[in-house]
C-alpha cells in the first residue's frame, strides 16, 4: 500500500520553506533544498570561508529555516516540528531524494530550470515516487514533456497557496498520462493528512483560482481608473460588502506587490491568445507608473496606501493616483454601502449593493458582471467541475461566495436578463441552465445538494469527501432521536450517536446541560458512544453574554446557581460516562466549550484551535469547571513517588487563568494540559467528525472503562499566600490593575483549597463549590458588570 512518511521540497524560498513548514507540522520528514550560493559574503570572506565550505553551500537553505524558525507568528505548531527539517543543498545533497516519497519542486517560475531540474529528478528518484510541481502558472505537461512515461505517470501539479500553513486551497493539476490511482492518493493524502481543501484543476494558465481571481482584482484596478473613482471608495465597495476579504482588491494588491502584478500580467499576455483573457490580464497603465515610482506595495513601504507616523500617532494615507501624490484617507458615503451593511445575510448583502443605482451600485454590478461572465465562459476550460471553482475561490481567495453561488444568489434568471439587456452575450452553460427548466446552478434535493454539470447538461448530486461526514446530510434524511432548543441528538451510524450543537453565534445553547445529560443517558442504554461537536464556525465561543447580562440587571442570583449547578452536574455526568464520548473541536472554545473539551473523555481537537479559559476579561472566573480540571491536570503532572513542589506550576496555571489566555493552537493547548496525551490532533476539518466517531468506535472495541475520580491535593494557606504575592507582584508592576488583581486573588482562593489545609485530599465537587461561591461574588462586582457592557458594546475587553 502506498504512504508517505518523508517529503523533499526543492527550493526554500517563501513558498518553498512554508511547504516545508505545513509538511511539518503534519508530522511529516522533510528534506528542504536549495541552490548552492555563487558567491561568498562580506562576513564569510572575514571567517576565511570558501565556497567549498559545507556552510556556505548551505547558507540559502539554513537562511530559510532559520526565518521559519523566528517567525511571528510561529509557523510551526509546536516548536520541535521544525526538527523534522533537514537543510542541504542540491549539489551535495541531491541523492537524499533517493529515499523520499514524495518531491515537490518551488523554484523560479521558468520552464527550462524546471524542465533540467526534473530530468536530474528523474535519474535518482525511487521508481514508486510521486513528483508534483508548486507552479501557479507553467504548464504541467510542458514541464516533462521529454522525460520517460513512468515518469510522467507520477508527475502532477500541487500548487499551494500562500502562506500555506494557513490557507486551505490547493489546487491538483494532473498531467496527460498522470495515473487517475497517483491524483487520487494525492487527493486523499493532501485532505485527511495535511488538511487542504482540494480542487482539480486542468493544466490551463493559472489554473482556476488565480485564472478568476486575478483577473477579478485587476478588473477593479481597471475600474477605478475608468470611472474616476477614488483607493477608499473601490476597497469600501470590494471588500466585505461584495463577499470578499477586508483587504479588498488594492489592499490586496500592496500586499502581493504590484512589480510582480505587472510582471505577471507581462508574462500571462504571452501565454493568453483570447481577446477576453488578454484583456482580463492587463493590468492599467497607473500601476506601471507606480512601479517606477516605487511605489511596489508593501514591499516598499508604499503602494495605494502608505503608513506614516504624524507625531506619537500612526496614519495610514490613501493615494491620490491623479496626482501621484498620498493624502490622508476620505471617508466613503453611498447609500447603497449603507443599505447593505444593514443585511445580515451575504446574499441579501450583495443584493442590496449590485443592483443599486448609485455610484458604488455600478461599480459593484461591473465587477461582479465581470466576473460572472468570465467564470462562465472559462468552466469547461479550467475545471471538471463548477463546485471546484467556486470553492477554489472560497478557499484560495477568501471570497464568501464562489462566482457560481453568486449567479445563484443574485438570481441567474434576473443576472443574465440585465446582462442581456446590456447588449452582453449570455455564456453557453447559463444558457443550457435555463433551458433545461432550472434557474439556479445549486438545488436542494432529499437526496442532498445538487449541482449543474455543464458537460452532461443536467443537475447532478454532489458527491461528499469520502473521508467525511456531513452532518447536514444525516440531519436531512434522517429523524433526529432529539431535538433541543440549542442542540440536537442524531445517528452517525454505527452505533455512535453525535449531540450536535446549532445555536446562533456557538455560544452556548440554553439547553446544553439538560441535552448533555440526556445524551449521556440515551447513549448508556441504546448506543455504542457519542461524539459532541457540530460543523459550524466554531466549537463553543461559550455562554451568550447578553442573556447573561441580562441576569445580572434582574439580579437574578438564584436563576444563574441554578443554572450553574446544572451544567456542573451535566459536565461531571459527561466526564464520567460509562461510554466512550470524544469532543471534537475546531475553530474557537472559549470559556464554557474550553471546559467542554476540559470535562470530555476523549477529544479530537483541530490543530489549530483557538481555546482558553477568558472570564477574566469579563470580571469572572471560570466557573462550570475549568478552575477544577485545571487544577486537577496541574496536580496529576506531578509524579507520586517523589516530592516536588507544585507551587511554580500552579502559579504559571494561574497567571494565564488571569490574563485570560488564548492558545492559538491545539499543541500549545496540550502543552498548557488542556488536553491529555489520549487526545488527538488532527489537520483535517472536514474529516474531523469522522475521526472522532471512530475513535469513539475503537474505544468501544477495546473496552472503554471510565476513568475512577480521584481525590486532589490542595496547597493550603501555603499556596494561597504564594499566589497573592505573585497577583501583587504583577500588578505594582503594572502587568494587571487593581480589580483584575481582586480576580486573581479569588482564582489563588479557588485554586489552593479554600480554607482547607495544605495536602488536604478534596474531591472534584468541593472545588466547584469554591468556583460557584466566587462566581456568585464577582457577579455583584459593578466592575464586572462594566467589562461585561463594554465587551458587549465594543466587541473587546475593558481594563478597570
């Protein structure tokens, strides 16, 4: 059976070394190389350094890591994943591709390097090895066009977006005689092991993703110029109010660096023989102008936007390309920005803004026309599939909708009338759409979701991940076995049930304790175990904080112990279920679903997970549990054979406790024993949830038996005044004020026992009760109750 467990990455540049850096980070060998360097520098040639001297053959590649290493923010999840980077070069080190899996060629983007490269690939790679490009725009076949069948028989394209550590999309481009079982493996390896969103793609110039993107960002360029409109007004209209990113299109653009924006589009008018792609490719003449006044993006320090310092303040001004001069930025009035901004929905959004009359409506209805009519036209070329552009989009550019979504939303039948009515030809596919009695290229069905096939001209159902569950799926076909307010019980299959949650924001639903004990319940009697999780945005951002304010205006102290003393109940209930019960977790678990995972048997956690325990921003403490567990895995990292003092650990618990940290990933979490070594860390998003219906499985074969409650050793008044010192410490330095350091001494109350002893034993309820009666005090503070209002008003924490 075919596997990969070490990978080569040729050339360590940017891309290059993030390749490397993601291939890391999913536990993957990495061999990185690079060029040797041709001459020595000023400082090499001080040391009496040669160019035969292995570090200088090296530099480039050392260089590469090195920058990975220091990054900020980290590019590698857990520090020791830089370790399976070995640096070398491609002269003395070529022969290490003998023993790899798989080679990813990131070099320069021209055909005859890559095309000597391949062919020196080609005389030392394994025969069973699969060899891909990261190329965004050089032609697949053309690469390797010379070389042997067996060869290309494993040779395809894998282009990465960037950074790639974080961006989901890669785009696969098999070549004429790739084998269908060598994309296949890729696919499956590139989603379940690395856990990337994958389309397909045909060997055509910049394949799907940049072959519409692109040409959408340029068209903006274009546009200002056109209709003499100002850097501020096509960012305010292109950015969140049309579906796509803050940055909008000349944000994006300084970002990317608009001298390799025009040496693209130079280079792509070469390749393009079509009157359509040449124009969607040529970039206006101002930005040429802007290169040679450097004005290169951000690279330069200035492109249509420029940050400079006015005194102790920073500024960031706006270009004024009439005069090539920056000014300070105007703000940006149109009704129909107002109106949308109103529309909580995106389709509703794009709405309002395409299909008005004012100035930003036009430019919103060009560009979007622009682009619509470009995807149209193009599908067949770019793509087997029309879900593959829209999610290349989604995925490679951030957009909310794919160009097809957006026919959809706006209405394909309305969209190609006015487009008629403009004098534009109508694309063949949309055509075919209409004409074949549909007016959407996306329909719900009882057997799922459906999507135009513009090859076969008909709607058909889309076929899921096989690595996958899709719990919308099982929800539409299926009878739930309850129904909460907040959250529902359904089938995986199996024998494993899942308690899904679906309440607005993620915050945590009203019925979460009554659904978790009830689930607890149902899976002892009827089930093999349960999985708890759902495949919204985020796992749990925790409780709603307005109906919680709302309680405090009401001073309705006995409704919130209440409710309390219920979730304390249910999470104990769930930690100790007789069945196995795995969480998984992705995106945010803040405060309540941090101690979700925290009560959990078993969790399948997203790496990278956003979890902390953050009352403290709020004037509170963590109070359904997570004082306790943190406690509790505090103590148990101490080894019962030897005495050692647990008062540096506890302390590092409770600072972060008090400044509310957040762990930015799942292996920094881990670290931090918010999870334990049983759980797992898994790349893949979509797959999430059937990982952990089949750990729930394999659990249930081995013979899960839950684990005995054990008694914790509390500090005692020893403990307590440790932890007052290290409070007072912080704040006369500084670090806290007056009331988060009233916060941290209740913590340092819970988190040493109360008034028990030091090396009193005390069972897991006797530490709840101590977060329950801190939680009831600080309720009443009026310092609480104002970071509460003010995180509701302003979205972040107030420091009183």
């Amino acid at each position: 059976m075919r596997s990969i467990t070490k990978v080569a990455v040729i050339g360590s540049g940017v891309m290059g070394a993030g390749i490397a850096a993601h291939l890391a980070n999913a536990g993957l060998k990495v061999d990185l190389l690079d060029i040797v360097p041709s001459e020595l520098t000023a400082e090499e040639q001080k040391k009496g350094l040669t160019l035969e001297s292995k570090v200088v053959r090296d530099r480039i590649v050392v260089g590469a890591k090195q920058r990975l290493e220091k990054s900020k923010p980290p590019v590698f999840l857990a520090a020791n994943n830089a370790k399976l980077i070995s640096v070398g070069n491609l002269e003395d080190d070529f022969d290490r591709l003998k023993a790899v899996d798989w080679i990813i060629e990131v070099v320069i983007e021209r055909l005859d390097i890559k095309q000597a490269l391949f062919k020196r690939i080609s005389e030392v790679c394994k025969p069973q090895a699969i060899i891909s490009s990261n190329t965004s725009s050089t032609s697949i076949n053309e690469m390797v066009k010379d070389l042997s069948l067996s060869f290309r028989q494993r040779f395809l394209g894998t282009h990465f977006f960037n950074p790639p550590t974080i961006m989901k999309l890669l785009e696969i481009i098999p070549g004429d005689d790739t084998l269908p079982e060598i994309s296949e493996f890729i696919k499956d390896f590139s989603r379940r092991v690395l856990g990337k969103g994958v389309v397909v793609a045909k060997d055509e110039p910049c394949f799907i993703a940049n072959r519409i993107g692109m040409a959408a960002m340029w068209g903006g360029m274009r546009a200002m110029v056109d209709l003499n409109m100002t850097v501020e007004e096509i960012d305010a209209v292109t950015g969140i109010p049309m579906g796509r990113p803050k940055s909008a299109t000349l944000r994006t653009n300084d970002m990317a660096g608009h001298d390799l924006t025009v040496l693209l589009s130079e280079s792509l008018q070469k390749v393009f023989t079509d009157k359509a792609d040449q124009e969607a490719f040529t970039v206006p003449d101002l930005l040429q102008k802007m290169v040679q006044h450097d004005m290169r993006g951000d690279k330069s320090g200035q492109g249509f936007y420029k940050r400079v310092k006015n005194g102790a303040q920073k500024e960031i001004l706006a270009l004024d390309y009439t005069k090539m001069e920056y000014r300070p930025q105007q703000p940006v009035s149109f009704a129909s920005l107002e109106l949308a901004a109103q529309k909580r929905d995106i389709k509703e959004k794009m709405a309002a803004l395409v299909f008005a009359d004012d100035a930003a409506g036009q430019l919103a209805w060009r560009l979007t026309k622009e682009t619509l009519l470009y995807a149209a036209n193009n599908a067949k070329d770019i793509a087997y599939n029309l879900t593959d552009i829209d999610n290349a989009l989604k995925w490679g550019y951030n957009w909310v909708l794919g160009p097809f979504e957006i026919w959809d939303a706006l209405g394909v039948k309305k969209v190609a009338e006015r487009m008629e009515s403009e004098g534009v030809q109508i694309p063949v596919i949309v055509k075919e759409l209409l004409a074949s009695g549909r007016d959407s290229f996306y329909t719900e069905t009882e057997d799922g979701l459906t999507c135009f096939d513009p090859f076969e001209v008909k709607h058909k159902l889309m076929q899921a991940n096989p690595g996958a569950i899709i719990l919308k799926d099982i929800s539409r076909k299926a009878t739930p076995i309850k129904v909460g307010k907040d959250s529902s019980l359904i089938d995986l299959g199996d024998g494993v049930a899942c308690l899904e949650f679906h309440s607005r924001n993620d915050v945590a639903g009203e019925d979460l304790a009554e659904m978790l004990e009830y689930s607890i319940d149902e899976v002892e009697k009827n089930w093999a175990g349960l999985v708890i999780g759902h495949q919204g945005k985020n796992f749990c951002v925790g409780a709603n904080l307005k109906t919680f304010y709302k309680q405090i205006e009401g001073q309705e102290w006995q409704a919130i112990e209440t409710d309390i003393r219920a979730v304390h109940k249910a999470f104990l209930k769930l930690k100790y279920s007789p069945k196995p019960v795995v969480a998984a977790a992705h995106g945010m678990a803040f405060g309540g679903g941090a101690e979700i995972l925290l009560s959990s048997p078993r969790v399948r956690a997203l790496a990278d997970l956003n979890i902390g325990l953050v009352e403290a921003q709020v004037g509170l403490i963590p109070g359904s549990g997570g004082v306790k567990e943190i406690v509790t895995r505090t103590m148990e990292k101490l080894p019962e054979d030897i005495a050692v003092d647990p008062l540096p650990m506890l302390k590092k618990a409770h600072e972060k406790l008090l400044m509310a940290t957040v762990y930015k990933n799942a292996y920094a979490a881990k670290a931090m024993g918010y999870f334990r070594d049983t759980d797992g860390i898994s790349m893949n998003k979509e797959g999430l949830i059937k990982e952990a219906k089949d750990e729930v499985l394999h659990m249930s074969k081995m013979g899960y038996v839950p684990p005995t409650p054990k008694g914790i050793k509390v500090t005692g008044s020893i403990g307590y005044g440790s932890l007052l010192m290290t409070t007072d410490f912080m704040k006369k330095a500084g670090f806290i004020t007056e009331y988060s350091a009233h916060i941290g001494n209740k913590l340092a109350y819970i988190m040493t026992g109360g008034n028990a002893p030091n090396k009193t034993i005390v069972d897991e309820q006797y530490l709840m009760e101590l977060e329950l009666e801190v939680f009831l005090e600080l309720v009443r503070e009026t310092k609480t109750k104002e970071r509460i209002e003010h995180m509701l008003e302003k979205g972040k924490p107030l420091v009183n």
